[in-house]
C-alpha cells in the first residue's frame, strides 16, 4: 500500500508527491495486452517487455521468477498485471493463485506455444529458411521476431545467446550467401547478430 504522500497513479502504479517533485514511470498510458486470440494482432512481446520494466523499477521482479515474494508484494504484482491486460485476456489468470501462475498462463496463451515453447520457438527458428530471390530484410524481421519470442521466455529457458543466433542465421541463408558468410567469418573481431545482420543487409 502507498504511503503518505502518495498517490495511485494509473495502471496500479504509485505515484510520489512528496515536496515539489513527482516521480512515476506509469504516468503515460500504456497498451493492454490484447493477446493474439482475441484480435490476431500480437503485442505480447512489447507488453513484456513494458511490465517487466515497471515490476524491475518496484522491486516486484522476483514474482515472475523462480523467488519466494511476499504476498503482499505478489498481490501487488498481481494488481499491476491484472490493470493492464484486456477483458478478453482476464479468463486465462482467473484460477491463477500467484503472479507467476498468472504470467505464464499469459505468455502461454499469447504466444500460443503452451508449456514446451522454448521447443517449439527453436525448432522455429532452426527451420526457417530463406529461398533464393526472397528479400532479406523480410527473412531477418521473422528471424528477429522468433529470436525475441525465445529470449522472452529466459525466465525458464536458457537464453540462446548470440552465437547460436549467428549460426542459426547462416543455416537459414541459400548458398548463395556462402561467398558473403565466408567473408564475414574471416574478421579478426567477434561475430555478433547485429554486425551479421548489417553486412547481409548492404549486399
């Protein structure tokens, strides 16, 4: 519960107003999560990641991780993630006893993987292959987008880190690409994701 000085701000956040300052990060509106099922539009990445950030700021992170929380700071949790989903998205987290129960119903439901995703997004990711003549800017945004569904499961997944994306991404090129792959390996600095992607981009 706040204390005195404060005030409820929108989204369930606690806004101060101690002395001539004001501080929130839940002063801007924010999009409910929709979920994919009610409208085939899936926000669910960005929603994440905006929640995330709001629970790491309240020091309510470790409801959504594998840590013993208090129930008051679950419940606070709870209330946060429960103010910004829609109405559609609330039948989900209704038998939810903690946060985490109701964080993984959401992300199981929106992402629509069910319990084995970090499986299902690799086996994805490792099938995805570019035919000759396909654009590459299209062929990295669906790389991009199924890496990023992957990563936002790191909570019960390993992280697949940049190495594996990079070797991934090579796999998913036709060979006519091997010239330019060749090349990009025989730098003497670190392959990362990004300086790959850029180079695959300027051909």
């Amino acid at each position: 519960m706040p204390g005195s000085g404060s005030r409820i701000g929108e989204n369930g956040g606690a806004t101060s107003t101690t002395g001539n300052t004001s501080k929130t990060s839940l002063t801007q509106s924010m999009e409910k999560l929709d979920g994919s099922m009610a409208t085939g539009q899936r926000n669910y990445n960005a929603w994440r990641f905006r929640i995330v950030r709001i629970l790491k700021e309240k020091n309510l992170l470790g409801s959504i991780e594998d840590e013993t929380v208090s129930d008051t700071k679950d419940d606070q949790a709870f209330t946060i993630i429960t103010l910004n989903i829609k109405d559609s998205q609330i039948q989900y987290i209704e038998d939810a006893r903690t946060t985490k129960e109701a964080w993984t119903a959401l992300k199981e439901v929106d992402l629509g993987i069910g319990m084995n995703g970090p499986m299902v997004l690799m086996q994805r990711l490792w099938a995805l292959k570019m035919a000759a003549g396909d654009d590459m800017a299209q062929h990295l945004n669906k790389f991009r987008e199924l890496a990023i569904q992957l990563r936002s499961l790191s909570v019960e997944a390993k992280r697949m880190d940049d190495g594996e994306l990079v070797t991934s991404l090579t796999l998913s090129l036709p060979g006519s690409y091997e010239p330019l792959v060749m090349a990009l390996q025989s730098r003497s600095d670190t392959i990362t994701f990004d300086i790959k992607a850029g180079g695959l981009l300027q051909q």
